[in-house]
C-alpha cells in the first residue's frame, strides 16, 4: 500500500519559514519523481517544486528563489524548504510521486500552510 504523509504546515508570520516533510512508503522511491503541488481556496491545485531521483529540480515561477525541494532517497523523504512567506502562499501542500516507468502517481492527504499576522 502506497501512502505519502506530509507534516511541517502551520501558521507562520509573512518572511518566516517552514519547512514540509513529505515520508513515502511502498514504492521504490528512487524511480519516481516526487512534486509538491499546493492548492489554495477557490483556485486550482498547481505545481509548486519538482525534483527526480539524481537531484534536477524545477520551481513554478512564482516560488523561484524562496523555496527549495530536496530528497533523501535512502529514506525516502522529500522535503519543501519555504523561505520568505508571502500571505499568498497560504494553501494546503500536497506531496505527489509520479512513477517514471509508466506514470502512475500517488497523491498524500496535504498540509495546511498559512501566512498571516
């Protein structure tokens, strides 16, 4: 059974920090990618970071700079470094592998992420 189980979310003030873990379990972590998507109220969910297994990463243009994406293949960990918060980040975070072999993805149940003062 494939389960990603995010943590990390929480309320933080506009330029702090958080960091999201996301732990996966039954796949074989090093042949899929791994994606944070996000998903705030009234609007579509969106590619936030995406990272495969050799470390090429990609960031949506609205997060470039502020946010880094990192993986732990050994123990099958990928992480979402978010630095500078803005109010309009606030979202709920969701982890997603995709198999590279033929496409199948996983999605994990998300974590609330929310910038205010």
């Amino acid at each position: 059974q494939v389960q990603l189980v995010e943590s990390g979310g929480g309320l933080v003030q506009p330029g702090g920090s958080l960091r999201l873990s996301c732990a996966a379990s039954g796949i074989i972590f090093s042949r899929h990618a791994m994606n944070w998507y996000r998903q705030a109220p009234g609007k579509q969910r969106e590619l936030v970071a995406a990272i495969i297994s050799g470390g090429s990463t990609n960031y949506a243009d609205s997060v470039k700079g502020r946010f880094t994406i990192s993986r732990d293949n050994a123990k099958k960990m990928v992480y979402l470094q978010m630095n500078s918060l803005k109010p309009e980040d606030t979202a709920v975070y969701y982890c997603n592998a995709v198999a590279l072999m033929n496409g199948f993805d996983y999605w994990g149940q998300g974590t609330q992420v929310t910038v205010s003062s």
